[in-house]
C-alpha cells in the first residue's frame, strides 16, 4: 500500500469522520440563502423587505384547518399508507379529473412531502449515473440539483425573453439524446411565471413522440395561478398518447397557501408511482395524516379563497411590472403566471452603486440591492439565466410597493 488516502480519507485523519461527495454535487438554494441574509440583517435591527421565497402571504383555507383538527381528533394519528390514505387519493382523482380531464386509478396516484418529494422520488428511481435530464431554463434549481445527486447530467435548454421565457419543440428536439431520461416541464414556470398554452405544449408532444426512451415530468405546482384569462393545460392531457410516459405532479402549497402542511402529489404510470413510493420508502415513509385531511378538505371544499388569491397576485403583479419598468436599467416581462417576475437588470451592470460596489454580474445587483437598500431578491444565475432577478410577488401589497421603490431608488443612485 502506498498509504495515499482519497478525499474522504484525508477529512476523516484529518479531522474525524468525513462527508459523502455526493454533497459537493448540490449547494444550498440561493433563495434560501438570500433568506437567511435578510433574516440576520432584520435580527440586527435592519428594516428588510423579503421578495425572495415562493411563500403566499394568506391563511390556509379555515375548513382545511378544521378537517386537519378533526381528524385528530379522531384519532386519525397512526401510521399512514406509504403512497397516501384513501380519502385523499380519491380527492387527488377527482381533482384530476375535474382540472384536467385526466383519470388516474388509485394505484397510479402517490403523495409526498411536498410536491418537491414527488419530483426527488421520481429522479432517484429512474436516474442513473450518466444519464441525462432536459431542463429548459430559466428553472427552479432543484431539478438540476436533484440529477446532479443522482449523478446525472442537466443539459439546459435556453427559453430566452425574446420568446418569452418558454421552450421552444425545436430546442429541446436538439437537445435530447440516446441518454435521456427525463425532460422537465415546469408551468407556470418559476423563476419567470411564464405560461405555455396547450397548442405550445402540443409542440413539444410532437417532438416527444420521435423519443419513445424518455419520461415526461410537468410540474404543474403553479397551475390555478394564471391571469388575464390564460387557460392552463398540463401536458398528458394534451398528448393522452404520452399519459403512460408522464408523471403530473402537484399539490396545496401554492393554490391553498398550504407551504407549511407539505403535502403533494403526483399521477403517472404505475409501474413508476410504484417505484417512486418504493423510493420514498427508504427515506420518509407515509405523509402526516392530518395534513393529508386538511388537504382533502382543500382540494374538495369551496375554491372561493383560491379566486381572492389568483386576483390579488394579478394586481401585484400589475404593480411590480409597472414599477420596476420604471426603474433607470431595469426592464420586466409581464408573466402569465406564478407569483414571480424576473426583471432583466443588464442596465445596471457596469456601474457602480452609491455605496462604492462596481456591478459586473446579477449577483452583485442582488448583493448589493441588500446591504444598501435592505431588499431582497434572488440573483439570476441561481435560475441558470443572467442578468436577471427574480423578485416574489407572494408579499403584501405595500410590502412589495416599498421594495420596488427602493429598488427604484438604487437604479437612480447609480453612477
């Protein structure tokens, strides 16, 4: 032996027992990280305005909250079903069936922790290492970060301003290879809020068709969330010729203002719900059965709340495009959906900023937007596209007002 030790060795002699390396493949998000910043400026008493998670600023529907306390009472406390109790699996149908106009058996139906461990189990149960996902982007980073530790390869589409943020049937045609295994479709789309209609989503079903080898994911988790009279449509039910190759994926998070109950779901083949309820067995098991009572009640009872939601992120919206167009180097695509606009800032970059910071990248914009004018955003980069920010519109309306002005005020400021 030569006694020559790998990375993890050397840690581990070094300073005790070492980390796996498939942590170095994933970093923590940077809406998560620009959080935890505004959190540590509010602790030291700084007035911060938080724009960056995805997180509604309304009550969780009341008759949800009631379901979720009854059926404690109950005693509905025990162990869940892995794959999600039968009350809640017959409201996940019926809420296919009734959105969409797609019928899955209860056996092609599973609920996660979130609609992120729907997407976690679904990479780890087909993703080997060499193979290759189609991300158009802008896109949420988890998906790159999920292949990544599976030890897969993201391979990006751009979906540029010019076509509005979406994927064009030609670009992700060229990007797919015999190494495929998944392309992500995310509508409404975040960062950018962008909506792909049903005849653009026909597009990429036609494409989708000449590759046979590769699943189709839509990550339909903002899909009540459109303005203007945009109608949403999800992929398998454009191409119910490609149902049995895509898994539809939502939940209550963002329709019901149920962040905190995590509870998701998705539809898709059985032999993959099978696998990916298999997955979820090795790392959480069954989900909370109260909160998949409070989900049932939210998917089943009265949608008036979800209507005062849609109008209220429409109006503020309305009022972020309005403002940040106003700002000197900014300017902001109007999104048909989401809670999220991605202003472009490249008229800002070259300069320097009233506290002395020269700004040569979005990251520094957002950097510098929070230790000078105490608002945060998320960089573009983190979404895989420059120069941009994304900027949440899930706050108060004043809230987002007051950021948007000094965002204004740090555009004016700029020499």
């Amino acid at each position: 032996m030569s006694g020559q030790t790998g990375p993890g060795q050397a840690r581990a002699s070094q300073s005790g027992p070492g980390l796996s390396r498939r942590l170095g493949r994933v970093e923590v998000a940077a809406s998560v990280q620009m959080t935890i910043k505004a959190r540590e400026l509010r602790a030291a008493g700084k007035n911060v305005i938080s724009l960056t998670l995805g997180e509604p600023n309304f009550d969780s529907p009341p008759h949800a909250i009631e379901a979720a306390h009854q059926a404690a009472l109950k005693g509905d406390t025990k162990y869940p079903p892995q794959d999600g109790t039968r009350v809640f699996k017959e409201a996940i149908q019926r809420k296919f069936k009734r959105d969409s106009g797609l019928d899955y058996a209860l056996d092609e139906i599973c609920v996660g922790n979130g609609g992120k461990q729907c997407l976690f189990n679904a990479i780890m149960a087909t993703v080997d290492p060499g193979d290759e996902v189609v991300i158009p982007v802008p896109s949420w980073i988890a998906y790159a970060q999920m292949t990544q530790l599976c030890e897969g390869t993201p391979v990006f589409v751009n979906c540029p301003q010019n076509n509005g943020f979406k994927p064009r049937a030609e670009d992700i045609d060229a990007a797919i290879t015999p190494n495929t295994k998944w392309l992500i479709l995310n509508n409404p789309n975040n960062p950018t809020g962008a909506c792909c209609s049903a005849a653009e989503l026909r597009a990429i079903a036609d494409v989708m068709l000449k590759h046979p080898h590769v699943w189709i994911l839509s990550d339909d988790m903002y899909e009540h969330l459109v303005f203007g009279g945009f109608q949403h449509a999800t992929f398998a039910q454009v191409a119910p010729e490609l149902k049995n190759r895509t898994l539809t994926v939502s939940g209550v998070s963002k329709t019901y203002a149920m962040t905190g109950w995590r509870i998701g779901f998705a539809g898709g083949p059985r032999a993959l719900i099978k696998a990916m309820v298999n997955m979820q067995g090795q790392a959480t098991a069954g989900i909370s059965t109260v909160g998949q009572a409070a989900a049932a009640a939210a998917l089943d009872g009265p949608q008036d709340g979800v209507q005062v939601q849609i109008e209220a992120y429409q109006r503020r919206r309305d009022i972020a495009v309005e403002l940040l167009n106003a700002c000197k180097g900014i300017t902001c695509h109007k999104p048909e959906g989401a809670f999220y606009v991605f202003p472009n800032v490249a008229g800002c970059l070259g300069h320097t900023t009233a506290g002395g910071r020269r700004l040569q990248t979005d990251e520094d914009v957002c950097l510098a937007l929070l230790e000078e004018k105490y608002v945060a955003t998320v960089h573009g980069a983190a979404y895989h596209m420059s120069p941009y920010l994304r900027i949440s519109t899930a706050t108060d309306d004043a809230s987002l007002v007051e950021g948007c002005r000094r965002i204004a005020a740090f555009c004016e400021a700029l020499r």
